[in-house]
C-alpha cells in the first residue's frame, strides 16, 4: 500500500475536527498571541504510550508559547473516548476528536486497524506531529508507524527554539522532490 506524504514546505491543510464540546475547529490554525501551530496526532485512548507522550508533551507548553507555538492534538476517537481519556490526562493544551479516514490520508499517517474490540472500535492514525510556520507551511514533520517511535521531546522543542531565532535564518528542510 502506498502512503502519500506531506512535502515540506508546502501549504498544510485545513483540519476541522470536534472539540468536547461539540464545536468544529480548524486545528491547523494557532490562537491567541502565536503564530505558528503544532498539531500532535495520536493513536487514541486505548494507547498508553499516547497517554504519556501527551502528558509529557504539557511540560513543554510555556516554551513553545514563549516562542509563538501553540499547540493541539486530536485522535479518530469519539467524543466520549476522549471523555474517558482525558481521565488519564494532565495536560494544558486541546485535545480534539473526530479525526477522520480521510483527513489521516491526506496528512500522510500511518492508519492501523484495531486487533480487537477491546483494543478499540475504529481504525486509528499512528503517531503523528506536525509544526505549520506562519504562512501556514509545513515546517517540521514526524509520522511513525508504531507507538514506540516518537521524537524526543526535548531535542524538539530545543530545535524549534533555536529555528524560531531570526537570526539563525534556518529554512524549511527536506524540500528536494
């Protein structure tokens, strides 16, 4: 099967998914006083690693704001998995629900099919991480194919800090087709 991938540097695209609320929100957008997005894609509640790597990603919160990063996350769950999930979460950013088959196409995850009922009752994207620039480009991107391969978090958000200086001038890589 093949996977079509986002190219770095191209427009990333709109992502309306559920909040708990019920409200429609374009996630690929920042709020507030940030300019620049990163938008966390996760297997579901059903993953424990997913659980840790979001509560380990809230630690990260106030440096990616300092620099003009907000941030979401979304899963293909329901409304009420991610009401039950969030029962397991500490975190200081959105989760969303809602992600659909096809918009895990278009942003080129990894999509895995439950081994059980208990695992869940949909088909999921694997782990997903993507960082859209100010223009609404993809600047940084990481899709895995299993829980267990993940960036580290402080390698990370170091990088964007350091990307995020104007005076470093660093451009968008990854861009030869």
């Amino acid at each position: 099967m093949k996977t079509e991938k986002l190219h770095a540097g191209s427009a990333f695209p709109s992502l309306p998914v559920q909040s708990p609320r019920g409200e429609t929100i374009d996630i690929s957008k920042p709020t507030g006083e940030a300019d620049w997005q990163m938008v966390v894609v996760y297997r579901g509640r059903h993953c424990p690693l997913c659980t840790k790597f979001l509560n380990n990603l809230a630690a990260f919160r106030d440096r990616l704001q300092a620099i003009g990063i907000d941030m979401a996350a979304v899963s293909a769950d329901s409304a009420a998995q991610l009401r039950e999930h969030q029962s397991r979460l500490d975190v200081n950013f959105p989760l969303y629900h809602g992600l659909t088959l096809e918009q895990m196409q278009e942003l080129g995850l990894y999509i895995s099919i439950p081994r059980s009922e208990q695992e869940t009752d949909h088909n999921f994207a694997e782990p997903g991480l993507f960082v859209i620039n100010a223009d609404g480009e993809l600047q940084v991107a990481d899709e895995s194919n299993n829980p267990f391969a993940r960036p580290d978090l402080e390698t990370l958000v170091s990088g964007l800090e350091w990307i995020r200086k104007p005076e470093n001038n660093y451009p968008i890589r990854g861009t030869y087709a």
